[in-house]
C-alpha cells in the first residue's frame, strides 16, 4: 500500500499545528533584519514589474534605493527609506523622487493589496503597509516638497520575499 496518504496526513498536520510549511520567517535580532531590509529592498522593488493603475492608465515603475535605522529618543526606530520612480502617462513619462521617514513605534505595519494598480498578468500590486497611529505621523518628501501623511507602502511582488520583509519591520517594532 502506498505510504503517500500517511505523508500528506502528516504535512497537513503539521501544518495546522504551525509546524515548519507555516513558520513566519524570523529574525535573531534587530541588527540582523536592518540589514536584511537595506541589503533586500533594493532588489526587491528592482525585481517588481511595471504597474498600470487602473483608473487611468498610468504605467508607473518605483525603485527604493535606500532604507536606512536609526534609534529614536524613546527608543523606538526610525525609518528612512528613499525612492525614485518613473510614471508615463499619455506618452510622456516623468520621474521623480520620493522619501519617506516614521519611526516604528508610530506605525502599524501590514501586509496589503492595492486592486487599482495590477501587473502585466493582471495580478493586483502587493505589499507592505506603513499605517499611522496618529495622523501625520509619517514625514515625507516628493520631489523635494515636504508633506505630512498618514501612510506610506512598499510594493513587493515576490510573496515570500514579501512575508520576509514583513517580519524584517516586525521585528524592528519589538523591545
């Protein structure tokens, strides 16, 4: 008899208990996922596709080029993180910068899908969210024009990659 319905049995419980198909990728310390987020955010938006949103046909490519920590007054860390992005539209592309800055205890941080923007395939645009607590609590930066908002997201195709960094800025949140 064949021990295949023995295997599957076991996966699937293991899997209902949390076993290793379930395990969240974890990080031994906050020095280990801050350089983990500066060395994988980078190639992760590189390796994104270009973005059409659906509402009006803007193709729209965002590269993050830096993300960088440092320790705030009450402890908590602080986010910079810097794009440049392109978006064409009607034939006419533009490009700019985009820069953001929170610290994490002012923030929740999410995993989200944003259905107005999708892939070639047609696939919606996923990734990581940046929610303020409080409003204003994020400071940014467009094309060298300060703003104030209340969120800021990173698009991250790649799922498992995507679940890394959201455990990368968990982890960042944790005493």
């Amino acid at each position: 008899m064949s021990r295949l319905p023995n295997l599957l049995a076991a996966l699937l419980a293991s899997a209902a208990l949390g076993g290793p198909t379930m395990a969240e990728p974890t990080f031994a310390s906050k020095a280990q996922a801050m350089t983990y987020l500066a060395a994988t955010l980078p190639k992760a938006s590189s390796e994104n596709p270009k973005y059409t949103t659906k509402r009006d046909g803007t193709i729209s490519q965002w590269l993050t080029d830096e993300v960088s920590f440092a320790a705030g007054g009450d402890g908590a860390v602080e986010v910079t993180m810097r794009e440049r992005y392109t978006q064409t539209q009607g034939g006419k592309t533009q490009s700019s910068t985009h820069e953001a800055r929170f610290s994490l205890a002012d923030v929740a941080v999410e995993e989200f899908t944003e259905d107005g923007d999708a892939t070639p395939t047609g696939a919606p645009a996923r990734g990581v969210i940046f929610r303020c607590a409080k409003a204003g609590c994020i400071a940014a930066n467009w094309g060298g024009a300060p703003s104030r908002a209340d969120k800021s997201d990173i698009y991250i195709q790649d799922e498992a990659t995507r679940a890394k960094v959201l455990a990368a800025f968990r982890r960042l949140q944790t005493a």
